[in-house]
C-alpha cells in the first residue's frame, strides 16, 4: 500500500479542488501493465458474467484508494482522497456504472479472490474512493443530439469531462456526503456517431453501509430544437464543420420551467427515493421509474471503451466456443453383401400340349353292298395324314 498522490486517482479528484483542467500524467500506461494479472478488481458492485456481446475494449478503468480512521472526520469532500488517500495496488474494471441504492458489505476482491483490507487488516467496505475513466460514444442505434448526464450517487461523486482535448473539466458536482442524491448536468453536450468523449469519473463511500453510483444520460433534442439544424444533420453539420454550438445551457431550448434541462428530480435525495434497498435486486421506486419514461437511461457497457492507454479489459473475457464435434472418422461397416440367393427363375410350368388323342375313328365295317365309292374329301392343313392336330 502507498499514499496515493498520482496518477488517474490525483487527476479525477483535483476536479474537485480546481474545476478546470486536470493533469496530465502516464498512469494508465502503467496501468496498462498489470490489466493482464489476476490482481485486477472486476466489477465489484455487480458481479455479472453477461457480456452481451462486448469486446474487451469496453467499460471503466480506474483506481481505489481508502481513508486512514484518524482522517474519517467531519465533511469529507473528494479532495480528501488527494491528500490523504492510501491507494489500492490492484486496478479496478467496470462494464458499467450502474449501482443502484444497496447494501455494500462484501468488500472487494481481486480475481484470485484476495480480498482487499485496510491498514488495520480490515475487509474494505467504507472510507474508500474509486477514480474511473472512460470513454463515451454513440452506438449505430443510438440517434446523434444533444446529451444531457447525471450522476446518482451515495456519497459523494464528479464527473469529469474533455470534449476539445484540452484537459477534463468538472462537468457534474455531486460532491460531499449524503443519502443518494440525484445531479444533472447543466449543459447538454452535442454527439454525433464521430464523438469520442473521454470522462472521468470520482466518488467516495462514507460510512457504511449503504451505496449508489449511476451514470445516466438522455438525448434532449437536436440542434433543430435549439435553433439549428434536424437530428439527421447533424453528422453532416459535424463532417462539414458547420458551425454548430457544442453545448445548449440550461434554461435554453424549448419547455417548461425554465427549458428542457431541468428535470424535476434533478437534486431529489433520499435512501428510498430512487431504490427500495431492503430487497434483493433493488427495486426501482417512482422518482427512477419517472427518470426512465422522461427518456433517462443508464450510460450502458456498449457506450463506454477504455481509454487508448489503459489497454483491454481483462475482465470481460469472451466465452470460448463449444468445440464442433470430431467428425467421426471410424469407417460405417459397409454392408453386407446380400448373400440371400437370388431365387431361381420358376422353371416354365407352361405344359407343353398334350398331343391330341388319336381321334381318327376306327373304320366302320362295310356293309355288304358294295356302295359307291365316296368322293375322297379335301384336307388342308396338318393332321390329314392321321397325325397330331395343328395347335
């Protein structure tokens, strides 16, 4: 274990400090290099095995770190962690922030099933913070606008952002210690299907045991509804370098109550507010449930690649194939010849004709007068010789 005092940790949490541009430094290359061991802590608030699909260049990398008990006092801010955090030496890998109100008392563990403790050698469930970063893009069903994001969380979050290269600026405070707690960013940020957004994200548990860390977003027009041109062209607006404003503030725009950025539960807090904790899963009470059908959504897995630098995802590991069955070379036995003998022609039982019986009359005896000699008839044909009858 070491104070924690570079690196992804330091330039998430000096968003806190600063607001403006945060450091630039090489930890995740050096994070990069221990992606690939076991000490990797993978999705430690949702221990899903679904990848959906995913390639291993998707989700969140960041950093832990936790508070000695003797710097737990008073109202802890994310700065603290710059100053007094103690870092975690195994990186930490999520598919997506979407920690929902829950109990959080089984710690973390590295996939060799270390569990992570403090100082103390106690099992880490409270005074820790985690330092994420990502990178948000538009999927091909995922329509090009304007984005609004917020963060619910319990305690203390920041969402970070660096949209012109130019270093992360605070985007969303939801600093300090609270019951969870929903903030809205107040600005819509223009993304087309080019936009690579790079984020960092902070938060910090306080005293156990309850946690809530979601990062949402919703498409809140196009630039048509802000005054310049239809969703459909807005890519082309983008490939053109059409001028096109790359936020909308809040209060601009269409829509009641001051415009379409102000979402009525922007700022809500409470336990039970947003979750029902006491059951498992959470269940999703009205002020959620509101969120969703106002076209809110969690950032999902298939919006978020890890930054260029940090490497792949060790964690999400695509499920090998079943192996096709070995062809089955042993030869079919060819079959047996037909050894029945084929039966023998039935002999011809056509009986030859019988020959004719000797019909030939016995001559009568002549009587005594002499008659008249009879004319000797005509014969044609076979038999008139006294033989077989023709057939």
């Amino acid at each position: 274990m070491k104070v924690f005092t570079q690196g992804l940790f330091t330039g998430v949490f000096a968003i806190a400090m600063i607001g403006c541009e945060l450091p630039q430094g090489s930890e995740l290359s050096e994070m990069a290099m221990d992606s690939r061991q076991k000490s990797a802590i993978c999705d430690p608030f949702a221990q899903a095995t679904v990848t959906n699909g995913l390639s291993n260049e998707h989700g969140w990398v960041g950093s832990l770190a936790y508070l000695k008990k003797r710097d737990r006092q008073g109202n802890i801010k994310l700065s603290r962690f710059l100053h007094k955090g103690i870092r975690v030496d195994a990186p930490v890998y999520m598919r997506e922030v979407n920690v929902p109100t829950q109990a959080f008392n089984q710690g973390f563990k590295t996939g060799d099933e270390t569990s992570i403790k403090d100082l103390e050698g106690n099992l880490l469930t409270e005074y820790f913070g985690l330092g994420l970063e990502s990178e948000i893009r538009l999927t091909a069903y995922d329509q090009a606008g304007y984005y609004q994001f917020a963060i619910l969380s319990d305690d203390g979050s920041i969402l970070g952002i660096d949209p012109d290269g130019k270093g992360f600026k605070k985007f969303i405070s939801n600093d300090g210690r609270h019951e969870t707690k929903l903030a809205c960013a107040k600005k819509a940020y223009l993304m087309d299907h080019s936009t690579r957004l790079p984020v960092r994200l902070g938060y910090y548990q306080g005293a156990r045991d309850q946690i809530a860390l979601m990062v949402l977003w919703k498409r809140v027009g196009d630039s048509n509804h802000f005054g310049g041109g239809s969703s459909d062209e807005i890519d082309e607006i983008v490939e053109k370098k059409t001028h096109a404003r790359p936020y909308v503030h809040w209060g601009r725009g269409q829509g009641c109550g001051g415009g379409v950025l102000r979402d009525p539960a922007c700022g809500l807090e409470g336990h039970s507010v947003f979750f029902d904790s006491g059951v498992n899963p959470p269940s999703p009470q009205p002020a959620f449930l509101g969120l969703l059908e106002r076209g809110w959504r969690v950032v999902g897995a298939e919006n978020t690649y890890l930054p260029a630098s940090a490497g792949t995802n060790p964690c999400i590991v695509q499920p090998t194939p079943s192996p096709s069955p070995s062809p089955d070379v042993t030869p079919s036995p060819s079959p047996s010849p037909d050894v029945t003998p084929s039966p023998s022609p039935s002999p011809d039982v056509t009986p030859s004709p019988s020959p004719s019986p000797d019909v030939t009359p016995s001559p009568s005896p002549s009587p005594d007068v002499t008659p008249s000699p009879s004319p000797t008839p005509t014969c044609v044909g076979p038999g008139c010789d006294g033989g077989e009858l023709g057939v």
